[in-house]
C-alpha cells in the first residue's frame, strides 16, 4: 500500500492559522479530505497521515473526526501538551483512540531554542513509548545539534524528523545540515520524512535536480528502511502540485529497486506509525 505520511486539514481561521501570513496567501483556504482524495487515486497512493497543524487538543479531536468519517485516513499525528504535570492521564485518554498513533509540538516555532532538552518536555515524551506512541520532531537546521541530543536520551522512543530538518535548498546550503543531520541519523531509533521540500526552495524557480543532493544524502544517512514518503499537502501548494511532489520523489529515487521503493512509499510507515 501506498502512503502519504504527512498531510495537513483545516478550515482556515485567520486568528487560530496566523502562521498562514500574507507570503503564504495561497494557503489561505480550507482544505479537506475530500480535496486530496482524487489527486492522491492519480498517484496511486490509498491512505495518508494527518498531522496536526495547531496545537490544541481541538486539533486532535478534529483530526479523529475526519478520520471517522474518511477511511483513507489511516492514522492521527496529534497535539498533546506534553510539558503538563498530568501528561501520563492525557496520554491514557487518547490511547482509547485507536487512529491517535504519535504527537508532534511545533518546535521550530518556540523561542527557546533548546526546547527539546526542556526537563518538562522531556518529561512527557518519557511517557510516549508506554502507550506505543510515536513522535514527529519538526525543527529547523540550527535545531539539529539539540535534536541530537535528545533523541540519545531515549533510545525506545520511535522518532521521526519532518521535512528533512527543513535544509536551505532555496540558497542552496548544504554543509552544515549535512554533518549535523548525519549525527541524528546515527541513531538507529530515529527515521525521516522526505516531505516539505518544495517549501525550503523556490518555489517559483525549482527544478528536480535541486532536490536530488538532498534527497541522496538521506538515502546515505538514513538508508531505505528508514524513509518515509510524505507529500506535506496543502502546504506543499505554495511551490508545487500533488503531481510535482510526487514526480519529485519518483525522478529522485529512480534508482532504487521496486523493493525499496515499495518500502519508501508506503511499507516504512505502516511499520513506524504501526498501521
């Protein structure tokens, strides 16, 4: 089975999306299961991850709810505050929830750069692995050394990294995310998204061949079994299709076997988020 393990659903609120700012009008739209169906059947690709895009467990609700009510959504990446004194009883609630299958925290946005090595926060994700649950980190490049850090802390815990970390593809930096990519990577607990691409490039100017080292070097780091396929729709529709990511992917990957690819599209997250 084919699966996209990285798509977001909302009905857009100016207050609640503000992260939605006026370079990213495009996006400024509600976008609903029923959007993506169709262009997901034309590439082939039968069920996806939602992923929270506010953190509330509003946010949650509202992701199990469409999960309900479509079948193709196959699991929840929810919110939880995770840094909360009775975060083990949040937990417990939400395991009765079979679609809830991992949380992610926006932590490319907090202040405190650190945040992941927070006691508090740390705290929390202790707690994930008793009740089966994964956790998404979406951080940028500076965030790496961190991200290092804390995943060492918990060699159980079942991780993976959005976006690639989020590399400078538009300014073409490569360097630095590299070597310290490389030390996340070393952690065998630890998988990746190859999603959110086209966002950290040009979204006007792009070409496949921009993403290929990019893509290379995740093969090298992570290796094929610890891949994952994601389209970050709609959020992708600042610099590309469905299509577009999609080809992205294929023309990248082109030579790997109709094994790994399989692994790579979809058998990697039936694994990770235990679909």
């Amino acid at each position: 089975m084919r699966i996209d393990s990285h798509q977001h659903f909302w009905r857009y609120d100016p207050i609640k999306d503000a992260w939605i700012d006026d370079a990213r009008a495009k996006i400024k739209n509600d976008y609903f299961p029923p959007d993506v169906w169709p262009l997901m059947q034309q590439n082939q690709i039968e069920g996806c991850i939602a992923v929270q895009a506010d953190q509330s467990e509003l946010e949650t609700h509202y992701l199990l709810e469409l999960a309900d009510e479509f079948d193709f959504i196959k699991g929840v990446v929810g919110w939880v505050d995770l840094c909360r004194a009775d975060i083990e009883e949040r937990l417990a609630y939400f395991s009765q929830f079979r679609r809830v299958k991992g949380f992610r925290h926006i932590v490319q946005s907090e202040p405190q750069v650190d945040f992941l090595l927070r006691d508090d926060f740390c705290r929390g994700i202790s707690m994930l692995n008793k009740f089966g649950y994964t956790y998404d980190i979406l951080i940028y490049p500076k965030h790496l050394p961190y991200a290092a850090a804390f995943v060492k802390r918990f060699p159980d815990q079942k991780f993976v990294v959005d976006h690639l970390a989020k590399p400078f593809i538009k300014d073409r930096k490569f360097t630095e995310w590299k070597k310290d990519l490389a030390v996340l990577a070393s952690f065998e607990n630890v998988s990746c998204k190859l999603a959110g691409l086209v966002t950290e490039a040009d979204w006007l100017k792009w070409q496949v061949k921009d993403f290929e080292i990019y893509i290379m070097e995740v093969l090298e780091l992570f290796g094929v079994d610890r891949l994952i396929f994601g389209s970050d729709w709609p959020v992708c529709l600042l610099g590309a299709s469905y299509d577009e990511v999609c080809e992205i992917v294929e023309e990248s990957t082109r030579g790997l076997t109709d094994g790994e690819k399989r692994k790579l599209w979809g058998g990697n997250c039936q694994v990770f988020y235990n679909l």
